[in-house]
C-alpha cells in the first residue's frame, strides 16, 4: 500500500536573503520566498563523520567556515557521527555540538550516527542505554519537528507527521530544484543489529535483547514507509531525481546472506525496487567508512539470473575524519544527470593528523 502524505510543495530556502518560518508557514508546510522566483539549479553542502574530538574541532571550525564563504550552497546535510566512537556520549557533548552546528549560516540538516546513540554502550562512552540517548538525541538536535536548525532555518516535511511513526522526527523529506529529497534513519553497527554488549554481556546475535530488536524493528519499518513517501512524492511531482541521506554505509559489497549486511537488506532492496520503477537519477548519500567517493554499488537480479548494475542509481560518499573537508552536491534538473559532485578540499586541514 502505498504511504500516503501531504502533497505539499515543501522548499528549503534557495536564496541568499534570510528566510524566517511564520506561524502560516508552519500551518501550511512551506517556506515562502516572498516573491522572487526560485532558481532552476543549485548547490548543498555534504559531510558527515565529523568532528571527532577536541582536537578536531578546528579543522571543523573551517570547514564550516569554508562553506559559510561559498554563497552557491543553499543547506548542510551532514549524514551522523558528530562525535569520535570512543568519545563519551554526554548530554555536554551533544549541546556543544548542537551549537557548532548552529554556526552554519545556511539550514542545517543531521540525520543521526551510531556513533551517538547505538554505540552509547560502549564503557569508553558512558555505558549508556542506547536507547535512551536516542530520546535525548532527538530533544536537543531536533527541537521542532519539520524545522531545520541551523543560521537560518527552513520548513521541510518530519516522519512526525506521518501517523505510526511520529517519534521519527529524524526523518525528513523536501523538494530542492526539481528534485525530491529525504533523510533515512539508517546506522552504522549493522543499523543496530549489532549487540549492546558492554552493557549486558548476554546480548548477542544469537540470543538478543528483547528492547534492542524492538528498536530496530520500528525504525526499520518506519525508514521503509519513509522511502516510500520519499518516492511517492518525487512521481507525484514529476520530479527529475531523488536524493536519499542515511548515516550507515550499507554494505552494498557483501552478500545479503552475510550477518554484517543483515540489518541493510531491507531498506536496499526497497530503494532498489523504487529507483528501478522510478527510471530517473537517484543518489544514496552517506558517511560511515570515511572515504569519498562517487560510484554505482547497486545491483539486481535479471531475468536470465544474472547481476545487473542499477545503472539509475549513484552512490556518493562524504568525507570523514580523518580527512575533514566537504563535497558540494550540484542539482540542476536541465542536466540528464541531474546531480554532480565536486571535493572541496579545505587548504588548511590537508595532512593535518
């Protein structure tokens, strides 16, 4: 069945002036532009996998800068880990985070990271109930649902929204030229598969935590729901291409029988299934493995039980830490593609360790 939502023209800010949401706004789901028109290209900023530590912090620092100084960049979509793994997962942490991310000029959109709640369990981390930071995730980086954050904010669509579902506010959805775009709840740490083990030492593959698999079972079912939206949205509105945001790289290279790439088939096979229906561009967007690249990972079965590549399908990843830097993601529905990337190193952070 297909999920059905408001078919709201819902617009990030796409111009340089300050775009503050009014109370109409939030009543109605947009972002006005107080009459200029929108333009028919245009840029984001990508990351993900930053900062980890204190130490990193400056090369963070210009980074943000950096994109601040390129006025083609609309939003920020940084895909999770805003913390090293091995950095304690306490409330001062997030909020100091939450502000550096507020020193972006533009919107800014997170979609979160193992690093912050999954892997909470960790003693390094505080030995956290990952759950419980997840709540405490969503208070401090996701204030008001279907309003980034950021220097500026934007009105974009939540899951919240979405009835079954309204605890995933994570989940967003909004229309940047001509295109449809949405972030995905989707984790590192086999997308929460992996055991909480430094908490309970009984919990395991084989005989897992009841609350554990509860959690990744509603989260996985609201991601589906959610890419369906996503997709349903883009052929309602003749959209030229998709982009899709998770943290987690999904392990597009191993086999779906393998136990590491168990907590991914899912939310795979649905994108596949969609992008292939949907017949123009689409981009997977993540963080995790802290290597950027651009490339075509998808792949489906044939008739003739061969492997095909989803040839419609484009994976980009962000850079990560160590390599601190951003990629600019290009949209400009003239082109067939659609969407092109460009690296942009940050002069300062090379070889910096």
């Amino acid at each position: 069945m297909k999920v059905q939502i408001r078919r709201l023209a819902l617009v990030l800010a796409t111009l340089a002036l300050p775009m503050a949401v009014h109370a109409d706004d939030r009543e109605h789901g947009r972002v006005h532009d107080r009459g200029h028109h929108l333009p028919q290209a245009g840029s984001f900023a990508l990351i993900g996998d930053t900062p980890y530590g204190a130490a990193r912090e400056p090369m963070f620092d210009r980074v943000i800068k950096d994109i601040n100084r390129n006025h083609q960049v609309r939003f920020v979509v940084h895909t999770g880990d805003i913390k090293a793994g091995s950095e304690r997962c306490d409330d001062a942490l997030f909020i100091h985070r939450f502000e550096q991310f507020e020193t972006f000029d533009v919107p800014f959109i997170l979609t979160p990271g193992d690093n912050e709640w999954t892997d909470c369990h960790r003693t390094s981390n505080g030995g956290y109930l990952p759950t419980e930071r997840l709540a405490r995730l969503r208070e401090i980086f996701y204030p008001e649902a279907g309003v980034t954050t950021g220097g500026r904010k934007a009105r974009v669509e939540s899951q919240a929204s979405m009835p079954g579902h309204e605890a995933y506010v994570e989940n967003t959805l909004w229309q940047f030229a001509g295109t449809v775009m949405g972030t995905i709840h989707v984790v590192g740490s086999n997308n929460d598969l992996a055991p909480w083990s430094q908490i309970d030492p009984n919990d395991s593959y084989e005989s897992p935590r009841a609350d554990r698999i509860a959690e990744f079972e509603a989260r996985q079912a609201a991601a589906l729901a959610w890419i369906n939206a996503i997709f349903d949205r883009a052929t309602a509105t003749g959209a030229r291409g998709v982009l899709i945001a998770m943290q987690a790289n999904p392990n597009f290279d191993l086999d779906a029988t393998d136990r590491q790439r168990e907590g991914f088939n899912a939310v795979l096979d649905l994108i596949s299934t969609r992008a292939i229906a949907f017949g123009k561009p689409v981009v997977i967007a993540h963080g995790d493995s802290h290597y950027f690249r651009v490339d075509k990972p998808l792949a489906a079965a044939t008739v003739d039980a061969g492997v095909q590549t989803i040839e419609n399908v484009t994976r980009v990843e962000n850079f990560g830490s160590q390599n601190v830097h951003w990629v600019e993601v290009s949209v400009d529905p003239r082109d067939e593609n659609v969407f092109s990337f460009r690296q942009h190193i940050v002069e300062a952070n090379r070889f910096a360790r």
